[in-house]
C-alpha cells in the first residue's frame, strides 16, 4: 500500500489481493468522514432529525406493518 498526498487530494494505491467488498466499507466510512467534515452539527442535532426523520417513515409506512383491523 502507498499513500501520497499531492496538494488537496489524497492518494491510495492498494494491493488487488483485497477483497472489493472491503474496499467499498472503507470507502464509504471515507466518503461519510468527508461528508461529515465541516459539519456544524452536534449530536443533539443529529438525534433530533433522526426522531423526526422516523416519526415521518413511521406515518408513511404504519399501515404496512399494522393491521388495526384484527380483534
């Protein structure tokens, strides 16, 4: 494995002996770290859009997984 960095951008050369599967987890962990970097969220933020986030999957998909028709 080589690592360069070369002005704004990193460079990762692996083996081609990994499995891509791996690959991919690592690259997505990489692309959320990205993501994620200049965020100006805290973690109270981010638990309350996730409450709300399922609070509205919740009301959309309820009817799929409950049926009030039962006695």
């Amino acid at each position: 494995m080589t690592i360069q960095q070369s002005g704004s951008e990193i460079v990762i050369r692996l083996s081609s002996r990994l499995k891509l599967k791996d690959i991919k987890e690592f690259i997505d962990y990489l692309t959320y770290k990205e993501a994620i970097a200049d965020s100006k969220a805290t973690q109270t933020d981010i638990d309350k859009l996730a409450r709300e986030v399922n609070k509205g999957w919740w009301k959309s998909n309820r009817v799929r997984f409950v049926n009030e028709n039962c006695d």
